[in-house]
C-alpha cells in the first residue's frame, strides 16, 4: 500500500532493539580435558569431596528470604519454599583436585531456576535430574537455567578437573513468575498473514487473541477453526469494522450479534471497537451481549508507514507484566507487522515474558 516513503529507513539495524544479551557468557576454554573420569567417580568422590572440604568448609549459608535452607551430608541438600515469588540460595565450599560436591534441591515441576558458578576455570556445574541430564558438565557451563524437570530432587554437582584445590560459589535461585504480554490481532483472519502469525506464535509457544471481523470469519473458516486450534482466542471486531461511536443500538446489535453467531461457541466474550472509538452507550451495550470492551496500552502503530524494526521497537520499548499489544494480522498487507512480530516474540523471549489470550471463551473460564 504505502511502502514507499521509507523504503531505505526498513530493517534499521541501529534500532534499540537489543537490550539483553548478558546471558550467554560462552565458557572459558578448558584447562585439562579429563571430564570422563570425574563423571564416573561421582559418589565416591561426592562423599570425599564433603569430608575434605567437611568439617571447615561445611557450606555456609547465607540465609535466603524468604525460604528455607537446609544442608545435609554427604550431599547438600537446598530447600527452598516454592511458595515464595523468588528465593535464592548460595554456597560456597572447596573442592580437592578432580573430586566433586553434589548438592541437592528439592523442586516442583516446571519452576524456573538459575545455577550460577562463581569458580576458577577447570571447575564446572552439572545440573541434572535421576537419568535426566539437564546440563552436563561436558558442556562446561558456569550458568544453568531453565525450567525444573519434574518435582523431586535435583541435583547441581560442582564438578573439578583441576589439578588444584579450588574455591567456589555457587548460587541457586528460583525465578519470580514469569511476566504476561497479551498480544492481540485485529482485522483478520487474513488469507495470507494470519497463518504466518500463527505459524510464528507457534514457534514461540505464544498465545494471542484475535479481534476478526464476523466477514473475514464467515469467508474463512478454516483460519477461525485454526486460530482456535492453536489454542488462541478469538473475539469481535465487528462485522464490517464499523465506527461504533455514535452509531444506533440496532445497528450496534447487528453488527455485533452478526459476528457473534459466525464465531459461535469459539467466541470469547470481549469486543475490540475499531478504530478504538466508542461512545458513552458502547460499553453498556456490548454488556448486554456478554461482552467486555478490551482496548489496549501498547499499539505497534503497524498501520503507520513505519518499518517492521520500528514496530518492533515501539511494542518492545513499552511492554510490562500485564500490557495489553496491538498489532493487525488483516486490513492489508501486513508483512511487516510478520517480520516485526518475530522480534517482537524473540524479545520477549529474552525478557523471560509469556504471552497468553486476554480473552477466554466463557466455557474455559475454571
Ligand atoms: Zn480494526
């Protein structure tokens, strides 16, 4: 449509996009390469590793808040109350040439945690639960993070192929719960852009609410049907995108029944008025058809001649725990906002942030 003006400006590579990217700190190279033998060692030397560092260099422990923390031998054992929003642990202790320490923590599924080693090169964790190698210290790393496998015990081993007695840190920390982002689509269900948004959401594990037009839906079911599928939520836009303020309560009952009916029981109840007008009757009577009117705090502004970065940046320099996106999967030709979404998604990836419908169908409301 209107791709002319900024045609050199797109894909500006000095947008800020970029904010963080301190996690991958790669590990040093390794001094000795003798690992092999380490990891068959490892109860035995478990054991010798608690006696030689034992008695002196029992761990201490550095109250964490507001969990608790307990330490038993000859593995240490970290308890911490995944009932709190974070908690955070931290040992530190020495380790024989080629022994290793195994501490224990007791978790629930799917929490995330950090392992962070502070520690002289040649000195390496190993996070892993029963057979379930979460991080190997083949791989050598300093920093483990992710989601727990399951509840039970876990074990973070801190594992030495030095040939020198060495001094460590480590600290285990559970992740505060993870920060929500509600990405909505309006205009759609577009023939084109609608599957490269799903097929992008699908890819980041995001799920969205799409605001459709009871037209766009009507001619294309099987991109509603695909939309519900993927376990995103669809929602009204109107049937035509019509301006909702100032317009009659029959033609507002039409308009907006019309699109309720196309959608069905795979309906959520929120109305997303187009062009965002309304007037001081629309909320009252989108109540009358079960409806919240959901608007939105972050917009992308995909509609303005801007490049795909720049969408990109405007969603990424303003989203919070809780912000409600605006972007558009129809109305024209949206590859931008599809190139755009896939740093937008990258980037809340890397902020740690989950997306989830605003909208849920009443039936799966628990
Ligand atoms: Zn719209």
């Amino acid at each position: 449509m209107r791709d002319g003006g900024s045609g050199g400006a797109q894909d500006d590579p000095a947008a800020p996009l970029d904010e963080s990217d301190q996690t991958r700190s790669g590990p040093a190279a390794p001094e000795e390469d003798d690992s092999q033998d380490i990891d068959g060692e490892a109860e035995g030397s478990a054991a010798a590793a608690t006696q030689d560092g034992g008695g002196s260099t029992a761990p201490p422990v550095e109250a964490p808040r507001p969990s608790e923390f307990q330490v038993f031998y000859p593995d240490v054992h970290i308890d911490i109350d995944y009932e709190s929003e974070e908690a955070r642990a931290s040992v530190s202790g020495s380790l024989a040439p080629h022994h290793r320490q195994v501490y224990i923590v007791e978790a629930s599924a799917g929490q995330e945690f950090r392992a962070e080693l502070e520690a002289p090169s040649g000195v390496w964790l190993d996070v892993r639960k029963g057979d379930q190698v979460l991080l190997s210290d083949i791989e050598r790393p300093r920093l483990v993070e992710g989601p727990l496998p399951a509840d039970g015990a876990w074990r973070v081993s801190v594992v030495s192929t030095s040939s020198e007695t060495a001094h460590y840190t480590l600290a285990v920390e559970m992740m505060p719960p993870r920060p929500v982002v509600y990405l909505t689509f309006d205009d759609g269900p577009h023939p084109t852009h609608t599957p490269e948004v799903l097929d992008l959401l699908g890819r980041y594990d995001a799920r969205a609410t799409f605001f459709v037009l009871g037209r766009l839906a009507e001619r294309y079911p099987e991109l509603v049907q695909r939309i519900d599928d993927e376990g995103h939520t669809l929602a009204n836009h109107t049937w035509n995108h019509e301006n909702l303020d100032g317009m009659s309560r029959s033609a507002f009952d039409d308009t907006i029944s019309r699109t309720q009916e196309v959608l069905g029981d795979r309906a959520a109840p929120c109305l997303r008025p187009p062009y965002g007008a309304l007037d001081r009757n629309t909320r009252g009577w989108a109540a009358g058809h079960g409806l919240d009117v959901i608007m939105w705090d972050v917009s992308g502004a995909d509609w303005l001649d801007i490049t795909a970065t720049e969408i990109a940046g405007r969603v990424l320099n303003r989203v919070a725990d809780g912000s409600i996106v605006l972007l558009h999967d129809g109305g024209g030709n949206r590859s931008r906002t599809v190139r755009a979404l896939e740093m937008i998604l990258e980037g809340l990836s890397e902020r740690r942030m989950r997306s989830e419908p605003v909208c849920l169908p009443t039936s799966e409301v628990p």
